[in-house]
C-alpha cells in the first residue's frame, strides 16, 4: 500500500486496476450499498481526479505491464499476426478489427470519452465515467 493513501483508497486502486470501472471500484472499496449510482458515479470521478490517486494508479499499470512484460512492440506484433491469419482465412472483419487494433495503440485512433452529463428524453440522466 502506498503510505500517502488510505486503505480504501489503495483498494478503490487496486480495484480500478482490476475491474477498470471506476464506480464498481468505489462499490468495492468503501460503503456504498446505500448510494444512490448518481452519487457513487461522482464519488468515484472525484477519487479519479485526486493527485495521489491519480499517482497510484500509474504506480499500479507501471507494475502490471512489468509484470507481464506488455509493450507497445509486443502488441503490434501479435495484432499483425492476428491480422494475417484474418487475410489467409479470408476473414476480412477479424483483420480488420486487428488492424484498427494497431492503429489505437500506435495513437492514430482515440476513442472519444467525454459526454456532458443531463437529462435526454423521459428524463432519463446520463452520467459516463472514463475508464483508462
């Protein structure tokens, strides 16, 4: 644990981390059974934007893409293999979902994230949490 978190706070991390949603990772970590989603939707975006968090998080994917020793080559690389066998089995979306595969990791693609929260039709709320 990092000594500048809290316990819950190292666990919202870790969870996040694991789970890669930030709100199920505040459901984890701290006693939330009682919140409305709303409410644990912006608690968990505000633990997001916290400097050390923010810090511990990092900390956390350094680890994990050392531990399985995960990089940007290594990903290419198996997308193209995957790519190929898609075009020698003539199976065009497969290559084609490999390719745009390596064009998200080489950063020529970026999913978009960010959407203003309000109400839509029959009053239905929206509220998106990015998950990183």
């Amino acid at each position: 644990m990092n000594s500048k978190l809290t316990i819950k706070q190292d666990n919202f991390c870790t969870k996040y981390i694991e789970l890669g949603n930030a709100s199920e990772a505040y459901r984890h970590a701290y006693n939330a059974e009682n919140m409305s989603d709303k409410s644990v939707n912006e608690l968990a975006c505000r633990q997001l934007k916290k400097v050390k968090i923010e810090s511990r998080l990092a900390e956390l994917k350094a680890e994990h893409k050392k531990r399985h020793e995960i990089t940007v080559d290594l990903i290419i690389e198996r997308l193209e293999e995957a790519r190929n066998l898609g075009l020698t089995n003539k199976q065009a979306s497969a290559a084609v979902q490999a390719a745009m595969g390596q064009a998200k990791v080489a950063g020529l693609l970026v999913d978009k994230h960010e959407v203003e929260g309000g109400t839509i039709f029959g009053g239905i709320s929206i509220n998106v949490v990015k998950n990183d």
